[in-house]
C-alpha cells in the first residue's frame, strides 16, 4: 500500500520560499503571480494491507516525523 502525503504551511505562517518563487517567476515574465505557497510531496510504501493500521502508521509518521504540526498541515491519501 502506498501513501501520498502532501504537507503545506498553515495559513498566517510566512512562507519566504514561496516569496522566493513568486519573484523569480516574475522575474521570467509571469505576471498576475498574487501569491506562492511552498509545501512537500512524500511518498510512503507500506507493507501493511489492512487500512486501518496504514492510517494508524501514516498519521504517526506525520505527527512524529514528517510534519511541523505547529506551523504545517498534512494531508494523505492511501493508494493500494
């Protein structure tokens, strides 16, 4: 079973890599770019089969590892 996880900064949290994007892409001519938001994409490849325990583990991994629940929100779909 695979998990897609996407985790983005909460909103109120500065983003200066977004800000970063958003200039460079003006400065190759996109304009109308109002605003950037930087997050991750993780991948996770699980041996577990039973669903129930997939989200048990994946939430665990967010909360322990892969996500800042202070400043970060994270969200996850399970793809068998």
């Amino acid at each position: 079973m695979k998990a897609r996880i996407k985790i983005t900064l909460k909103n109120g949290v500065l983003d200066p890599q977004g800000k970063a994007i958003q200039s460079a892409l003006g400065s190759l001519g996109f304009s109308g770019v109002n605003d950037v938001r930087q997050g991750k994409y993780i991948e996770v490849e699980l041996a577990e089969n039973n669903e129930a325990a997939a989200k048990d583990a994946i939430e665990r991994m967010c909360k322990d590892l892969l996500a800042n629940t202070v400043i970060e929100n994270y969200s996850y779909e399970l793809v068998a």
